[in-house]
C-alpha cells in the first residue's frame, strides 16, 4: 500500500491487515507514541470537513508526527491565482511526508497521486469515494460481531447519493455468505450498478420500503442521512424512516446501529444510551482506522 | 477542578491554588515542558477568537502537548448537516484529551460538559461566561498588588455588556475589603444583579459618572471597550471615558491600568510606555494562567 | 539577524551564510530536527498564503519546533473590534518566539518589528517585500550554477508590478559581472527606479519587446504570472509569453527555467518534465531556505 484512493484497492487480506494492526494500536498506544517522528502530514482540504480533517490530525499526532494543514485550499487554485491541482500536489508534496486530500471532484484524487512525489490519502473525492470511512466502517463492524462473513446488514436511508453506503456495500463484498437489506424510498434506491456488482459477486442484496421487511435479527442497522442538498426541494421525500427507541426495539438485541454521522432527525437522540447504539464509538474508530492506515504507508515509505 | 466552565465554580483556595501553580510555571517552564506529553488538546470555535484561541494554543505546546483545531466548527453544524453541538462534542472528544470550546451561546459549555467524555474549558460562551479571562485578570492584579484583600479596583466602560467585568467583579466578591467603583454612562451601568450580588457579599460598589469621581490612590483601574455592535447606532453615547497620559497621571504612581484587549480609544497610544499600563503583561499572563489550568485539569485527569 | 523584513537587509556575505547552512540542512536535515526544540513561530496570516504558510510551518516543524497560526488575523483588527497592528503584535508576541507576518500594507513588517518583542520574518507585505522568496530564488540559481557572478538573467512577464522581479534583481546587484535581460510588454515593464538602481550598481539591463532578444545561453529564465487582478480588464496586454517545450527548445540545455508559483498559462505543462523546469524543485528550496533562516535567527535569539 502506498496511496490510499479508493475502496477498489483493499483485498479481504489487506483489510484482515489494517483491522489487525488497528486492535494493536488500540492495544498499546503507547508502543506507537514515536512511530510517525520526524514525519509531517499536510492536510489539505478544499472544502471544510472538520471532522474527518480532525480525526485524521489526531491520527498523525498520537502517531508521533506533526501536521500542517490548511481548510482553505481552494484558495490556491482561485480564479485570480489559476493553480491546477497538479501543481499545488507537487509544490505541498515538497514539504511534507504524506498529504490527506479532500477536494470536491470525483477524479481528484487519483490526478493527485500521479503527480505526488509522496503518498496521497484520499479524505473525500467529492460524490466519489471516502475510502478511509469505509474501512472504518467495516472495522466496526468486525469490532462488534468478531466477524463479516455470514453477516446480516441493512442499509437504510439515501441509498442513491449516499456515498458511506456504496463504499459499504463494496468492501462487503470481499466477505463470504453476506445478506444486504437496502431500504429506501424509491426516488433513493441503490444505483443498479452497485446492484448488479453485488450480483455479480454472489452477494444476497433485498431492497426492502419499509422497516419490517428487515428482520428482526439482522446483524447491522447502517443508517445515512438524506443528502438534501442534492434535491430541489419538491423531489425530496416527506419522511425520513426515523431509527428511535420503539424502531430499534423491534430489532434484536445483538443488532448494532451504525451511522457515519453526522445525524439530523433520522436517528432519534432517545437511543443514544441504547448499547445498540454505536455511532459515536464507530467515529472514534476512526482515529484508529486512520492511524493503522498512516503508520502502513509511511513505515513502508521510509523502509522503501 | 475537572471542566472549566464558569467563574462561579471557583473558590479563593481554589484560585490561591491556580496562582502559585502559574507562578512555578512562570519561574521554571523548562520543569514543565513535557508535563502534557502525549495529550491533545482540540480547540473548537464556533467563532473567530484567533487571540483566545492562539494563547490556549500556545499553553497546550509550552507544556508539551499537541494541538488540534477549529475555527470552522459552526460548519460542522451548518443547515445542511445540522448536527447538534452535544453530538460533536461527542465525537471530537473521542480524538483528544481536552476540548477548548467557544460557541455563540450562552449555555454551550454547561451542554458540552454534561456529554463530553473529555474535560471542557470554556473560552468564552456567547454573552454569558469567559472564565480563564477572569482568572488571568485576577491573577494579574495580584501580580502587581502581592494581594487581593483591601484593594479598591474602578471597572469603566461599558459595565453592562462587558463579560469580562462580570466576571470580574465576581471573582473579586471572593475576597475580604473590596471596595469596586463603576465608571460608565448612564446607559451602560453595572446590571442589578450583579450589584446586588456584591452587596450579598459585603463589598462596596460606588458607581460613578465621571472620572474625578475615582479617587486617586485607586489600585487598579479596568478599563474595557464598549460593545457597540450590540448598540443601534444612535443609542450610542458619543464619548468614551479615554485614558490617555493626562487622565492617567491623575493617579497614583502605584495605580495599574488593566484592559482585556483589544482596545480602541479608550486607551490613548500615549500612555504604553507607562509602567502603569499593564494591559500587554495581562495578555502575556493569560497563557500562563492557561498552562496552570490545563495543568491541573489533565494531570488530574492522568491520575484519576 | 534579528528580524528579515526586507531584501535591502542583506549582504552577499549574509546570502553565502544563509546558502552554506541551507545547505548543511539539505546534506544533514537529522542534526537540525531538535534545533528548535521549545520554541514556538506563530504564523500571523492577514491574507491567505497558504503556501507560504505550510512552507515556513514546514521549516519550523522539521526544525523540531511548533507552530500557532492563523489566516484570519484581519479578524483581530476587523472593524468592531478596532485593533491595531502594533498591538496585536505585542499580544501574540508574548506567546511565541517569532512571528512570520503576511499583511496587505506595505509597511506592516517594518511597524510590527518596532514593536515587537520577538523576531519579525516578512512573509509577503502588499505589494512590497517578500523577502524569503527572493532568498530561495538567488539559491536556487546558485544550486544549479555554483556560482552567481558572471551569469545572465532573464526576467520575463510582469516586470511592472512583480514583487519577486524587483527583490531578485536587487539581491542579483549583490554581485559581479551580472546582466539582466527584461522580457516583458511595454506597459509592464521594469519600473525606472529599478532600472536606475540596477546601472548604479554596474549591472547591466537590457530591455526586450520578443524572446529572440535573449540570447540562447542565458543561464536562467525566471518568469512570472501578469498581475491580472491589478488591471482594469481593457489594460491587459493580450497575450502573454508563453514558455512552452518549442521556446524552451530555443535555449541552451543549461538554461534555468524557474517560476516562484502559481504558474497560469505562461508556462506550458509540455516542459514539466525537462530537466531545465526547476520550478518545483525551486519551490521546494524554500523551505530548506526558511529553516536556515529560522534556525539563525532563534539560534541568536537564544544566545543573546
């Protein structure tokens, strides 16, 4: 591993790998305190994602290195200035170890880099791909159920726009014996061809319209928040199916409810003390996921 | 001492405490260099406060921890994503040992506490609170006086909307003979309660129209902005009580002029070379009396 | 050194000092990684740089030092809140070791070093000084050419309102037996104070209208992005000159093409990969040239 793109690149055994050294991470911190020293990591991001943006700092400082990072690196390549992303990659790749990139084109990504002199971790490619939520999502998965294979996950919400869930569906598809539960509206249904690739690689996917078509035993609830800003107005549905404490009571006691946040209505504030209820562990995992990511590419790079 | 959210949870042993810590920091720093090593610490705004923001900074690397930071949190809340301030304290506390908060309202420390996995410092909330401002104020008096007890201290300026007099006064009203006398307009006096409450507590306010009314030998004089941006423009008196070289001298060679920065005109440029003003010393104070805090609330932390 | 605030402030003798330990540092960057160890620059952006930021936060970092920042420091001195330069600058000044300032007013770096009491570095003031630029350019000639005496320059672009142009030409007045070619459109050229400075110094300059008027084996082209945001629209010199592999393919193997970023259009993608482009490799010599600046000035200021 030297750039992490997209979810394309992770095989089931790099996945067994990242999950691997993630648990020893959280294990002893303590033996990973240095691991990163005399690295610096540029965040760089042109559109705002605090979150993910802070998540990943955490990541390099507990890791031992530093950071340089900025929020505002459209400004870069505004109209008045006119840098390519290409050059901006190059010029930053100067200063720094490994760049997290957020910008807003699916192509982003990948255009970086090919042209990067150092490894380029992909924190957002617009309505592409968010490669490391993905694997987070999955290690959280694993975290609470031991294992993937045979699962039983429902993905409920914007199944059309919803980035989270098409990387989701992807790395699942790595596993063995998987059953995937898709509800939605109509207007928000899972794109054929994500249908068709789940086919393709024997998954079970059973688009569901309303909660009981889920069963009650099903081992993952994954809700995501409507991406209404992708609507005119009039298009979006009028209800959400809001996960609260009678909905997540229909379900088993072993279902987990995950979420990538953040969250609005569609997950109600009265099931966060429900053990159940693992979002915001599955955002700290995140920290963890991102620091396993780091420190594989950048002990590789200063092995290589 | 776990969060730090309000002026009123602190009593005189626990400030006598605060200060000789800042004073053991201040004489030996080097002894405190990596007493935060391997903590971070997030700072998150709600909105730009780069001076507030920069000194805790600052405090966090001078004790050897590391910083990670937000001036963009409303985004993180914004219309579109509309996630609750309890739901990202929840999230961010899961990457760092400590969360420095500023927010717009005047609850959002109490709320960020009460779920946060992590201590809180308030760095100012909306109207209401700004408590290491007053700390740092009642520290630098101290500072200069070698006590707090028998002092008499002006507040001018706008006694209405000024939180840090607020607050001020109140750390005051924990010791013994204070006597407090209010400078201001008609329009922008000392809100009732707050006399009220310093009459509860046996200290002395004397409200005055104008400045003959102070008496020279004052010890401290606390000069602040008016807020004008919560003023329509014509309810706004036309002159400022302005402290220049001329007015200063006025007083006794012993009286210290104090200023929670930044000033406009209340403060003529005149008077910097005085050593009576000691509104840059304050500033400088503050980080101090940050590193104490965040000192004691995350070695605390380590033990507990 | 105690600040560096202008171009004028240097020797060639103070040039060959800074090459020799921007050289050490490039041959042995592991002896220099705790030089800075305790020390804190804060970067203090009134306008967004960001790559001059990330670069000098770069320099400090792999020095071993931290840094405190921000790009919003106009909101220190915004229109509610009234603050002065000066007085910012003594504010942050007492919780950091050096302030590396970026302001719109030409003077900016000159009032803050008045007042402050740590070191001051200009990074970029309106459209006069950015003298850490014009540093790393003379050394990136000086590393491809292992000498500046005796070479031939050529300026090319916007000679009128090119802030890099003007510093370049002036540290190239440092040595001997140079001549200066000014490629650019009659209404952009070299302003005649410059050229003035330039004959007094026993430099020659020698205007051009067409890119034949430079000879083949000129050692370096330095070109530069039409300041387009300081025309009106009508102004506009119609076309620019534009380097691309054909122009470059005029000149000697040994010519320099070199470029301090954000290119435009005047430089081609199709000469990335020549071995004559040095722009990137430029851009990163500056932060090599920003950690021997940092590292003479805090080394200094620690001794003293």
């Amino acid at each position: 591993m030297y750039h992490v793109l997209s979810c394309d690149q992770f095989s089931r055994a790099d996945l067994e790998g990242i999950f691997r050294l993630t648990d020893n991470i959280r294990a002893q911190p303590r033996a990973f305190r240095t691991a990163l020293a005399g690295k610096i990591v540029a965040t760089v991001f042109y559109e705002p994602s605090t979150r993910t943006r802070l998540s990943f700092e955490a990541a390099v400082l507990r890791l031992g290195g530093t950071v340089i990072s900025t929020e505002n690196a459209k400004e870069m390549s505004s109209a008045i200035k006119g840098e390519s992303l290409p050059d901006t990659i190059r010029v930053i790749g100067g200063y720094c170890d490994a760049i997290v990139l957020r910008h807003p084109d699916i192509r982003s990504a990948e255009d970086a880099a090919r042209v990067s002199q150092v490894p380029v971790l992909n924190a957002g490619s617009g309505s592409g791909e968010h490669p490391t939520q993905a694997v987070l999502d999955v290690y959280t998965i694993y975290q609470y159920k031991q294992k993937i294979d045979g699962l039983k996950v429902a993905v409920l919400g914007d199944l059309l726009f919803g980035r989270t869930v098409h990387s989701l569906v992807k790395l699942l598809a790595l596993y063995e014996d998987i059953t995937i539960y898709g509800l939605s509206h109509d207007v928000l249904s899972l794109p054929e061809d994500y249908s068709a690739y789940l086919e393709a690689r024997g998954i079970r996917y059973i688009p569901c319209r309303s909660l009981p078509e889920i069963p009650p035993e099903v081992d993952v609830l994954y809700h995501t928040r409507t991406q209404t800003e992708r609507f005119a107005n009039t298009d979006l549905p009028i209800e959400e199916f809001v996960i609260d404490k009678k909905a997540l009571d229909y379900f088993s006691p072993h279902t987990i409810l995950m979420h990538p946040l953040p969250r609005r209505n569609e997950i109600a504030p009265d099931v966060d003390g429900d053990r159940r209820a693992v979002f915001f562990a599955q955002s700290h995992y995140g920290m963890y996921v991102r620091m396993s990511l780091l420190h594989s590419i950048l002990k590789q790079d200063s092995e290589g």
